[in-house]
C-alpha cells in the first residue's frame, strides 16, 4: 500500500461545487475524511469517528503519491509565507495544537513539562510556549535531543538517571520524579509547580513519572503511544486529584490554528526538518529515519520526502 499522511500540495482540480479553494492553491491536507453523521462527529470531536477514512491507513493509501483526493474542507490554504514544506508540518503541530490547547487546556503563565523530545514532543513545547506558557521542561534519555529542546524551545531540561540494576520501573520512578524535582526546584503546590504534563514518549516509566511531578489538581495528557499496557499509580492519581486525559490525532479548529502559529512566526517547525529527499528517494527516506541517523552520521529528527514533480529545493 501507499505510504503517506503528512502532507501539503497544489490542487490539480476541483468538484463543481467547491468554493474554498481553487486549482492551483497551496494547500495543507488533513488526512482523515469523517463520516460527519456519527455521535462523534455530531458532537465536534470528528477525530473519533468509527467510520473516518484515513490515509495510510488500510484499506486506504496514503498520501504519498502524484495526486490525492480528498473532500474540500480538509484542504486548508496555505498563506504566502509558508511553504509546502511547512504545510506537511502542519500535521503534527496539529497533534500538538491538539494537545497542549484543547486537552491540556494550557493558560498563559502556566508552568507544563514534556517527556519525549522526538517531533511531536518537540512541537508540543512550542505550541505550549507560544501559547504563554511561564516555563516548559523538557524530558528525555538523549543529552542531544535535550540540547536541541533547550535551543528550539524548552526553559529546562532534566536528564534521568541511569536506572539501577534490579531496580523496578515504579522504584525507578519515584527516584527519577524526586530528582527531577530536587533540580529544577518543582513543588507539588504553588508558583513552583507544574500545572501540566505531557507525555509524547510513551515509555512506562515516564508515564509514572509524569503523575508524581505534575501538581496537586493538576492534568496529564498522554500523546505519545508505547506498550498498550502499563502500570499507573492510582494511589497518586486519587490522592492528588489528577486529570487524565488522552489526546488522539486532532480535531475542529487545530489545523486553522496550527497554520495561523506557523504563519505569525510564533511556531517554527522549519529546525525539526533535518533531511530532505526527492521522490525517488523515498525508500532511503525511510531507511535513514528507521536508523535514526544518516550515513553522515546526522541525526533525524523529521524527514521531508518531496513529490513526483517538485523540485527539493523549491518545496
């Protein structure tokens, strides 16, 4: 099957009927057609629909090809600054838009922390600090990816400690949230403390790290997917009154919005592409992200893959 759902292009043609876009445009492209009469999407939440169709998703091809259907409002344009290239990024910023706005609910001022510094991770610190938040911590086991979330967009970050032989993942935890707190000067109450956390890793133990550093009444919102089955505290989750939240692919109004950050400068998903291939590359696209790194030793963080007819230069 075609691979592809992060994506942007031009329209090559048009139904008779639609009149937000036209051939020619620029456009980002929400890959997930809803069926738009179901509860869920009755109720703004199309993103659970039972029934969407969504690319790269079988039976359905994705959107790594020369021409892609898809309905006419799921084409958003793109304004003169952005480029295709910041259109395909629209897709994971909305997942992060998605998060840190409408689950996460973060306010300005507040104080969130972010565990995993892959893309999704890396563009939720900077939704969340475009959105005004106070401090954003970044969590990872990479010394690299932290340097390059302190220089993108993280006010801290904390490196776990090696974990000891023996040691389970819950003792595990609770020394790694103790030592986070102890560095970077965390309280479970008051100015000092974390009104959010994310987890875009998906890693048990980060899970139970996150509900022991986020405050008293504060929200977790999990993004990231690992193993479906983890261990979760429920003793903490009670006794601090936690907000659980999951946060799955995006919904009515992340995409404007994930365009509109993009486009005012206030989100800048330009630094996560780290490498760029033609069409006819595409296999060797995928080989460099599944090592993590490429030949020259550089490592992926995101990597774009150019259509049929563009030009890598000019995307």
């Amino acid at each position: 099957m075609v691979l592809g759902h992060e994506a942007a292009g031009v329209v090559s043609k048009v139904g008779s009927s639609v009149t937000n876009v036209k051939v020619g445009d620029r456009v980002a492209m929400e890959p997930g057609a809803t069926c738009r009469k179901c509860e869920a999407c009755k109720e703004g939440r199309y993103q659970l629909c039972p029934d969407v169709i969504f690319a790269a998703t079988p039976p359905t091809d994705g959107t790594l090809a020369r021409y892609y259907r898809l309905p006419s409002d799921l084409a958003y344009p793109l304004p003169p600054n952005l480029s295709l290239e910041d259109g395909a990024m629209t897709e994971p910023l909305s997942v992060a838009v998605h998060a840190v706005s409408k689950l996460g609910a973060l306010r300005s001022n507040q104080s969130v922390a972010i565990f995993g510094c892959g893309p999704v991770g890396l563009l939720c610190m900077a939704v969340a600090k475009a959105l005004g938040a106070s401090r954003v911590i970044a969590v990872d086991i990479v010394p690299g990816r932290l340097e390059f979330a302190k220089a993108y967009a993280a006010t801290d970050v904390f490196l776990p400690p090696p974990m000891e032989k023996d040691e389970s993942r819950v003792a595990f935890s609770m020394r790694n949230a103790q030592a986070m707190k102890e560095k970077l000067g965390i309280a479970d109450r008051g100015p000092q403390a974390i009104d959010l956390v994310l987890d875009a890793s998906g890693a048990e133990v980060s899970i139970q790290t996150g509900i022991r550093v986020v405050k008293s009444g504060g929200t977790y919102v999990q993004v990231g997917m690992g193993s479906p089955n983890v261990n979760i505290d429920m003793f903490v989750v009670i006794c601090k009154e936690l907000v659980l939240k999951g946060s799955f692919r995006y919904g009515p109004g992340d995409y404007p919005l994930a365009i509109a950050l993009a486009a005012s400068g206030k989100v800048d998903v330009k630094p996560l592409v780290s490498h760029r291939f033609p069409f006819t590359q595409a296999r060797e696209a995928f080989e460099t992200t599944r090592n993590g790194k490429s030949p020259d030793g550089k490592g992926v963080i995101k990597a774009i893959i150019s259509g049929p007819d563009v030009d890598i230069n000019e995307a």
